[in-house]
C-alpha cells in the first residue's frame, strides 16, 4: 500500500510522523512519501520537499508568494502520481490541502484528512469542497464532531494527538523555576513579527532566566533577532521539557497554547500579525478567542495581547501579576482541559482506521 502525506508545518510533521510511526508497526511493506520535515524523515518515510518550503501565513505573505504556492503544489501532483498513491493524507494547511484533495479525488485517490481545517473559526466556505472532494475527516477536538454533523458529515474522533506526544511529559508537575519562557512560533513570519516586540520585557525581570523555545529551522532568525543578549537563551527542539520547568511562558498562539495548559504552565498569549490579515479576521472571525485554550474552555481563561495590544506595557503588566500569584485557579482550569482532551494510542487507533479503510 502507498500512502502520501502532506503536511506544511512543524506541527503537522510532529502528528504525521507519529502517524507513520504506528502505520510502519502495523503493516510493515506500507511505502509512505511526504512533504514534510525531520520528524516524518526520521521514521523513515521519504520525503519529497521538507517543509521549510513552507512557511507561508497571513493574506499578504500568500499574494507575495502566489507563484511560487501554485508551483509546489503542480509539482506534488505529480509527485503524488509518481509514487502511485493509494491513500493521500492531508494534515491541516487548508489552503495548499484543499487543493491537493481536489486533484486527488479527480484521479481516484482516496483521501483523509487528518486534523481537518478550522471552519469552524472562519471560511466554513470550505465546507462544500470538504464534502466534494475529502473521502474520510479525522478531527482533534470533541466539539468538532458535531459541528461537521450540521452539515451532514461525518467526522471521526479518536482523542488528541498530543496526548501520544506529550505523554511522557504528564507523568507528575514538575517543579517550576525562576525560567520565563518565550514560544515565538514555528514560521518565520510569526517569529520575525513577534519574537523582537515578546523580547523587550527581558530587562525588566534580572531574577529570572529568559529561554526561548524554537525550532531547528528557526533557531539562526532566532539568533539574529536576539543578539548579543546574554540573559537569554535558545533551546532547540525542547518545548516540553522548557514549558515544565516555566513560571511563565509568553507564546504566539497556535498548539504551544494548549501544550503549555496541558504541562499546567501559565502563559500570555501574543500574536502580531499583517494589517491586511488582521483587517479580514476581524470581518471574518467566528470566535471570540484565538487561543485554543480559551477556545476549548469557552472562556477568557489565558490572556491574549492580539496586534496593537500586544506592547511592553500589557506584556509586563500580565507577566507582573502571574509572578506576583499562586495561579491554583488557572491551574485548576489547566486540569479540567485535561480532562476534556484526554486520550491513548490516539496515532495507532488512527493508523488501524486508515488501514482499514
């Protein structure tokens, strides 16, 4: 059986390889190829562009980028074909996804989608090519059952998979130290107008050590961004391990939110991004929240700084008073998600699905 997965960011080269981890287990002559990272290549499925080539977010940066998007997706088409596809998996990236899923159900592949978009936050547009055009959806979040249910499809849900990844993580708390960690995110564009403005409240806490948490593929932008700095550090590759020892993390939303409410590290949520992207979510956006803790809880439980109220002055003023508190309430909120979220085996009851399919 060949299986192509598609995956365009960090996060999805981290559940992709699980994925492909637990399918290699359980049939052991499957042949996967991705476009992916060091994650999926390291169990080793073949890759055919890593996904450094993809940091593509925010309406302006896909417009500077159009030919080049239109590009990378003609030449996994055929790359799709090459490899005589029988299965295509698609992990989140709706805009480059939904297009591959389109050219794949025209040639009679069968196509998952696996950590399917969220319409549900804006574009339920997407709905319709969902239905035309994806054979099985696999969703990540309870409530998404339902919501795909409202337009008469039937979505999947075996539990989160952060749970596979996090699980040796969850054991017991562990003990927190003078350590304020800051998340810029995964993709240049987020790091680039982020990372600088999280950076400026470092001076204003000596006791504390500052540790940024970052990615391979960004650890050189990181380094330019910081400097000569010497009260931070950058840790590669590490986020579990930083996020258990934070008194508090300051993190550009996306996973790292919900990951540091599972490791039951309190945070700020920051998030910069164009004027024109910024200007169409306000217009388009059908939550009130951006973080996925909130999102989930259903409350304004983490604090989030978006654009303009993303300064020093709010950053210190919220970093101030989760110093200054014991945070058993949050905590207490940390662990009803839990509760809410908490799975097993989640990749292998994903793998023994697909293979059945």
């Amino acid at each position: 059986m060949n299986i192509y997965i598609v995956s365009g960011e960090e996060s999805g080269d981290l559940h992709g390889a699980n994925l492909a981890k637990e399918l290699y287990q359980i049939n052991t002559h499957v042949k996967i190829r991705a476009i992916g990272g060091d994650k999926l290549e390291k169990e080793g499925v073949e890759i055919f562009k890593n996904i450094s080539n993809f940091s593509i977010m925010g309406i302006s940066s896909v417009i500077k980028s159009i030919f080049q998007l239109y590009k990378d997706i003609n030449s996994c088409k055929d790359d799709i074909l090459r490899f005589n596809t029988q299965i295509l998996i698609l992990i989140d990236f709706p805009g480059f996804n939904l297009k591959i899923a389109r050219f794949a159900k025209q040639k009679g592949i069968k196509v998952i989608y696996y950590i399917s978009p969220k319409i549900w936050a804006w574009n339920s547009r997407r709905i319709d090519k969902i239905k035309k055009y994806v054979d099985e959806i696999i969703v990540i979040f309870p409530f998404e059952v339902e919501f795909y249910k409202n337009f008469n499809i039937d979505a999947r849900y075996f539990g989160n998979p952060l749970y596979d990844v996090l699980k040796d993580n969850l054991t017991e708390r562990e003990k927190k130290r003078n350590i304020i960690s800051i998340l810029p995110g995964s993709r240049s564009q987020e790091v680039k107008r982020n990372l600088k403005q999280m950076l400026e409240v470092t001076s204003y806490y000596p006791d504390y050590k500052f540790i940024v948490a970052t990615t391979k593929n960004m650890f050189k932008l990181c380094e330019n961004i910081i400097g000569k700095n010497k009260n931070i550090e950058i840790v590669v590759d590490q986020t579990y391990s930083v996020l258990k020892k934070s008194k508090v993390s300051i993190i550009t939303s996306g996973t790292a939110t919900l990951e540091a409410a599972l490791l039951k590290t309190p945070q700020i949520v920051c998030y910069k991004t164009d004027f024109l992207t910024f200007y169409l979510a306000k217009i388009f956006l059908n939550i009130k929240w951006i973080s996925l803790v909130n999102i989930l809880m259903k409350k304004n439980l983490v604090k989030e700084l978006i654009q303009n109220n993303m300064n020093l002055i709010n950053i210190k003023k919220e970093l101030d008073y989760l110093l200054s508190n014991n945070n058993d309430k949050l905590i207490s909120e940390y662990y009803r998600l839990d509760e809410l979220l908490k799975s097993k085996d989640v990749s292998k009851k994903i793998a023994k699905f697909i293979l059945s399919t």
